[in-house]
C-alpha cells in the first residue's frame, strides 16, 4: 500500500542549528510529495511541495528534494530559528480516482534560544 | 479571504450523541477532504469528495458520514458518538491544476471534539 514514513521527535535544537527531518515513502505511482507544517492551535499548511523526481522545493530557507532512486524526500534547514518550532508532516498525494493525500505521523520540532 | 471556515471549533458530547461538522471553503475547489489528528498517528482520512455529487471512503471512515451539498460545503456527521472518536477533526480543499495534478491541500483551523 501507499505509506509515509517520518522521523520520531521530538527533535530540540539550539538556535542556528542545522535541521534534517527524514522522509521515505511507499507508493504505486507517481505521487507529488509535500511539506506540511502545524503551528499550535491551526491547521496544517503548505510549506513546499515537489512533483516529479529530482525537483527541490523550497520555502523560508526549508528545502527538500525528491528522490526517485532511494524514494526519499527529506527536508532542511541550514540555520533554524525559535519560531521555526512548530510540528512536520511529510505527505504525498496520489490519483487513485480521486486526489488523495497520505500523511506521515508528524515530527514535534522545538528551537531553544 | 477565509479560505477552509470549520465549525464548531470546540464541542463536548456524552456517548450515543449526534452532531454534525461543518466546512465550507471559498476557493472554488473541485475536492474536499476530512481528515482526524490523533497524537503519534499523523492525519487519517476518513472520507473525500473529488467533485460536487460523489463521496468515497477513506482509511477510517465508520462510524462517520458525509454530504457534499454542494461545491462549498462538505459536512462530517456522528449518528452515535463513541470515546474512540475523541479527536481533532480536519477539513481541507484543493483544485485541480492540471488533469494529473491537484493543488496541495488547503485546510481549516479544526475541531476539537471530546466524547465522553
């Protein structure tokens, strides 16, 4: 079946600390992979997004680029800030006779200044 | 520009109570979407719309029903609610792009349901 798989958390990081949060996935097909972030209190949004292998997406100094060959799609960041806390989603969406999108189980992020 | 609107955003119901969940979005989007957020789990489906008229199961769609009634709207309803059910509901849109491609999801503020 189709699947997300994420890195436990939470992961606590010290301010300017580089940020890697792991991302595999399993799927039949060709899914767009995406970058979904919560603050507390809200909904998810949209934090970058790429549809075809090898493509980076990239926002507010996040980036993630998709990999075919090792089905990956991790997301960085070289220097993070305290209101970069917040929690991760990795997801990917597929045409099954319907757009549907799968949901990795979340990765808990804390800054400390 | 309010996007995916939620209500209510709180609400408590005893066991074998009913309610029903509303959502409404304003971006003209073709699908629509209800999801639940338990700790540890990431996000469920429970169940989509892809357009007006047509509703689909999702990965943990009992106890649930839906109705599409019209493009905007897409309502979540509990007959019989049960402590399991004791989460944080979801509603999100997208709109296609291109006949391969759907816009990523566009979501509410959610629900925070309590069932005791």
């Amino acid at each position: 079946g189709n699947s997300v798989t994420q890195m436990e958390g939470p992961v606590t990081l010290s301010e300017e600390a580089f940020l890697t949060i792991n991302c595999t996935y399993t799927a039949t097909g060709y899914p767009s992979l995406f970058w979904y972030v919560q603050y507390p209190g809200e909904g998810l949004q949209l934090l970058l997004k790429a549809t075809k292998a090898d493509d980076k997406g990239s926002n507010k100094g996040f980036e993630a680029t998709y990999r075919k060959e090792t089905t990956s799609f991790h997301l960085e960041k070289g220097s993070v800030q305290v209101s970069d806390s917040a929690v991760y989603f990795c997801a990917l969406t597929l045409n099954t006779g319907g757009f549907k999108t799968i949901f990795g189980a979340g990765t808990r992020l804390f800054v400390k200044a | 520009n309010a996007g995916v609107t939620q209500t209510p955003k709180f609400q408590v119901l005893k066991t074998g109570q009913s309610m029903t969940l509303q959502c409404a979005q304003d971006m003209n989007h073709n699908s629509m979407y209800w999801y639940r957020q338990d700790p540890g789990m990431g996000l469920r489906l429970i169940y989509y719309s892809a357009s007006e008229g047509t509703t689909d199961k999702g990965e943990v769609p009992n106890g649930y029903n839906v109705s599409r009634l019209n493009k905007r709207e897409f309502s979540l309803r509990l007959e019989s609610a049960a402590p399991s059910q004791t989460s944080v509901y979801f509603c999100a849109s997208s709109g296609a792009v291109s006949r391969s491609y759907n816009s990523p999801l566009h979501f509410g503020n959610g629900t925070r349901l309590t069932v005791t």
